[in-house]
C-alpha cells in the first residue's frame, strides 16, 4: 500500500527574525509618530519666524490669499468698526471689532500714566512676530491702538469650559492637553531665546493672571497675547529684573521672587534683590498641571513628567533647567506615551 506523502511541518519563523521584525514595526511608528507631530505642531500655518508666511511689517488673515501691509493709524480709523468691548484691563480696553467682515480685535490705552507699558507691548508684539504670537494686523501710536487677530475661544482661562462644550469633548484628552503644556511652553522657550534676548514673562503673578496672557486657538494651540511686561535679561552685562515694585508673595512666585528678609523688616523695593529668566522655569509645573486637568491617563504624564517639575522647583534658580530642557522631555514624554498606546507592550518585548 502506497503511503501518503505527509505535509511538511512548517517551521516556526526564528526568534532573530521575529525581533527584527518588531524593531521595524518600531521604526515605522516613530516615523508616522514624527510625521504625526511635525504636522499638529504646523497645523496653524505659521512659521516659527513669521505667521503665515508674510514679510516683517504684513499680514495674512482668513481666507485671503496676499499679505496686506500692517493697517495705519487712517486705515483703522476708516476701516475698522468696533462692535462691543469684550475685556478691560489696568493698562487697555479690549473692543471685538470688525475688519473687511473679519471679527478682529482692537486695544485701546485706557490710563495715560500706563503709556509706556502699553507702547512696550506693541514693540515687543512687533518684534516678536511668530507662530507664537498673536498676529499683528496694525497699530497706532498716536492714538495708542492696536489691532490682533480675533480668537473665538478666548483666554486659557476658559479651557476647562470650552473642553466640556460637546463639539469639543473629543479634545479632552490626556494627548491633546499634553501638547497645550508643550505649545505653552515653547513659548516660554522662545522668549528665553528671543531675537530681542532673553525675555521674562512678568505678569505671571498667579495661575489666574498667566492663562489671561494666552489665548487658545479655533485648532487647539496656544499663543502668547499679552507682552506689556515683558523685561530683557542679560546675564554677561549683570542686567537682571525684576517684575514689579511690589512685594509679591505665595508659592506660585519664586522663592527669588519674595521678600527676602524675613517680616521684621519692612518691604523696600531699593533692598530687593533682582533675578533672571528662571522665575519663569519655576512656574511651568503649575501651569502644565493646569493643562494636564484631571482626565484619564493624565496622573500617568504626571508620572513621566515628575524628575523634570522636581527640577523646576529647585530653590536655587541656576540649578533649574532651561525651557529648551522641558520642552525636549515633555516631547519625550508624548511621544513614548502615545508609542505605548498604539503598542502596548512594546518595552517588556524589547
């Protein structure tokens, strides 16, 4: 009787070749994860020198194709309605305006004495014209007005509001509130490094006072809106700052940032000791922790991003990290928690 040919066994593929296959599944996710990042980051159109692509002095809005020069003092008195004011503040009121059927937004100084503040904000809003930075649509000095762009969702200080509207309940994510703390802080990393010099952010007494200096985008970025406070640090020249002639207190400032000599002895601006960028460094686990909320997977970025906030509340500010060190580990922290997601496991098979 003749036998049948038995079927082969086919043999288990070798382990060298299984690895070599994860590690290249591997390297094509950090390739679209790349891909996937680079393209959130530049979403908005903008680059890092200059929003949306216009020469220094233009600007682009809406749907419109060609740049149009900064708007004059007679452009914005021809041109631009105001419609309702929507914020005041100590050194402007803040007017929703309209601009060619544009929603744009126009600043007025409201006290004279604040003059310098005012005109400081519109030299710094010029010259730091950037991905992130409002956009500048034009001024006048004479008139002490300037004209931003309008964004509907306002100051950071709605954020938690605007996440539980239901046409933005999908934003609210771990992922997506970790790449507002990463916006806010290249920000912060811009300054620090800015074509002006190293500039501090401060008006940044509390919390409160922080998110209403940024503004959250119609795509869920953040931009820094208000630069009225914004001195220049050089370190070689021993030109240090300080941010205000009152004596701040609590635990959002930094401790360099407080009084140092104790409540027998009386506050006196001439005796207080001046400080550098790094006041800024010692805020950031504060405001990130505002951004992180309390959604799920956010106590696990936490988690990650623990060593680097213990950093930044280091006492002596020289020993905190830079803004460019957070921003490297917070992209870090993105990126291997979102290569976890999409491979869970990948670290034990590794």
């Amino acid at each position: 009787m003749e036998k049948k040919p038995h079927p082969a066994k086919r043999e288990s593929p070798p382990r060298e070749a299984s690895a070599a296959l994860l590690v290249l599944l591997v390297l094509l996710l950090n390739a679209l994860l790349y891909l996937y990042l680079s393209e959130l980051r530049g979403s908005s159109g903008r680059a890092e020198a200059e929003p949306s692509l216009c020469p220094f002095g233009y600007f682009r809005l809406g749907s419109v194709k060609n740049c149009s020069p900064w708007l004059s003092c007679e452009a914005i008195n021809r041109e631009v309605r105001k419609l309702k004011c929507v914020g005041e503040g100590a050194v402007k009121k803040v007017f929703l305006s309209e601009w060619k059927e544009n929603k744009v937004v126009l600043s007025q100084l409201t006290n004279i004495e604040l003059k310098e503040d005012f005109l400081h904000g519109l030299k710094m809003l010029k010259a730091l014209q950037s991905r992130h930075v409002v956009r500048l649509l034009g001024y006048c000095e004479k008139q002490f007005t300037i004209l931003t762009e309008y964004h509907p969702l306002g100051s950071l200080r709605g954020l938690n509001e605007t996440l539980h509207i239901p046409k933005y309940k999908g934003m609210n994510t771990w992922h997506r509130r970790l790449m507002l703390a990463i916006d806010y802080v290249s920000i912060i990393r811009y300054l620090h490094s800015s074509p002006l010099g190293t500039l501090v952010m401060c008006d940044s007494n509390d919390l409160d006072k922080v998110l209403s200096q940024y503004l959250l985008t119609s795509d869920f970025h953040v931009l820094v809106n208000d630069l009225d406070a914004l001195p220049l640090v050089n370190k070689s020249s021993g030109r240090l700052v300080k941010c205000g002639h009152r004596e701040l207190r609590g635990e959002f400032v930094a401790p360099e940032q407080r009084w140092p000599y104790g409540e027998d002895v009386p506050f006196d601006d001439d005796l207080m000791p001046p400080y550098d960028e790094k006041t800024d460094i010692w805020k950031i686990p504060d405001v990130s922790n505002f951004f992180l909320g309390h959604v799920e997977g956010s106590d696990i970025v936490r988690l990650h991003l623990f060593d680097i906030h213990a950093a930044c509340k280091r006492k002596d500010p020289a020993k905190r990290p830079s803004a460019q060190e957070i921003l490297d580990t917070y992209r870090k922290v993105l990126t291997l928690l979102i290569r976890e997601v999409a491979m869970p496991g990948t670290r034990e098979m590794l």
